[in-house]
C-alpha cells in the first residue's frame, strides 16, 4: 500500500507534469495580455485622433462656408462689373 511520502511524491510529479504542459499556454496567454493592451492604448490613440479629426473637419466646414460666401460675393460683384463695362464674362 502506497503511504504518504510515496503520495506527496506522486502529487511532486503530477504538480511537475502538469506545470510543464501548462507553461506554453501561460506563455501564449500572457502574450495575448500584451497584444490586448497594445490594441487598447492603440484604440485610445486612435480615439484621440479622430476627435482631432472632428475639429478639423468642423473648422473646414466653416472656413467653406465662408469661402463660399465670398466666391458668390465676387460673381455677384464681377456681374455688376461686366454690366457696366459692357463686357460680359463667362461662367462656367
């Protein structure tokens, strides 16, 4: 019949067996801990820079507006022009 050292012994050996068989698969899941935090701080980058890309594509709506509003003011100005100077100029 098997005693307590000869149990403990077995037990070492499983422990031993199984901590061997288990170190790649810690190893792989601590990659995949890595790769995951990477793709976290990639993703909060990634967050901060499309919020800079809605300013910017705010600003450029706006600056449009504006440049929009000034091209109609000078065709509107270049018709009085052409009118009275009897040339007329050609849109496109």
């Amino acid at each position: 019949m098997l005693d307590e050292r000869d149990l403990q012994a077995i037990a070492k050996l499983i422990d031993t067996s199984l901590d061997m068989k288990l170190a790649p698969i810690k190893e792989d899941l601590e990659q995949v801990k890595a790769d995951l935090d990477q793709v976290k701080e990639d993703s909060k980058q990634m967050k901060a820079d499309l919020d800079q890309v809605k300013v910017d594509l705010e600003q450029l709506k706006e600056d449009h507006e504006v440049t929009r509003g000034a091209l109609n003011r000078l065709l509107e100005w270049s018709d009085k022009v052409s009118d009275a100077v009897d040339f007329p100029l050609p849109r496109s």
